[in-house]
C-alpha cells in the first residue's frame, strides 16, 4: 500500500476510534448517584407500592400511618405521622443503565472494528493489488 493511503487511513482510522471512544468514556465515567429522584419530586407512599414496601415490626409503614400509631418527637413534644407525611425517593440507576446499554455496545463495537482497521493499515496486512487488466488486452 502506498505511503499516502496508508497515512489517509491510518487517520480516518483514529478518527473514527476517537468519534466512538470518546462518547464510550463519558457514559462510562459518569456518576451513579445522579439518578435518584428529586427532593421536589417526592413519591407519596400511595403511589410507590409498586416499587417499594416499608415494613416496621411486620407490619407495612401505611397501615400504621393509617392508624396513626406512629409519633415523630420533636423540640415542643411528638406529633403523629400521617400518610402525607412521609415521601420516597428512588435511584433510577439500574433503568437508566438498562436503557444505555445498546447504545454502548454500539460505541464498543465501534471502537473494535476501527482499533483493528488501525491495526491492519498499520501492519501493512491491506494490501494495494492495484488494477487489474480486462480479459483480452
């Protein structure tokens, strides 16, 4: 292969590598902490009871709420805790990673084809055949 081919695609080669990696390293070197639910977004205990159940001394948390058997204590005494008052937040992590996980495995194999593509132009392993004559000149 020619010297100039050679350089040419040698650098589309990095080029594309780099076009694949660098998206690859940011969804790999991101927090894992970022994906609770907002303090302002709290979940009300009614509506977690797909995700979650709370349960103190076996029994669930909202029957108890319901029978306002629990009492929180305060600096001016102990008041007691309603249904309303108690929010979950949730980390979301393991969807968000679930959903990314395509779009990763297509940045891998990215990086994959063009690090060997690099590789084969590097090595001198595609080789330039140049044309060939027609059949009967």
């Amino acid at each position: 292969m020619p010297p100039r081919i050679r350089l040419v695609f040698a650098t589309l080669s990095l080029v594309l590598f780099f076009v694949a990696a660098v998206p690859l390293y940011g969804e790999l070197s991101r927090r894992s902490d970022i994906w609770w639910t907002s303090y302002a977004m709290l979940v009300p205990i009614a509506e977690s009871t797909d995700r979650v159940e709370i349960y103190a001394r076996s029994k669930p948390l909202v029957v108890l709420l319901q029978a306002g058997q629990l009492r929180i204590a305060e600096e001016g005494g102990a008041s007691t805790l309603a249904t309303s008052d108690v929010g979950l937040r949730f980390n979301n992590w393991d969807r968000v990673r679930v959903e990314r996980l395509p779009l990763l495995l297509v940045y891998a194999a990215g990086c994959g084809v063009t690090a060997c593509m690099f590789l084969l132009v590097l090595t001198g392993r595609l080789a330039y055949r140049g044309e060939r004559e027609r059949w009967g000149r």
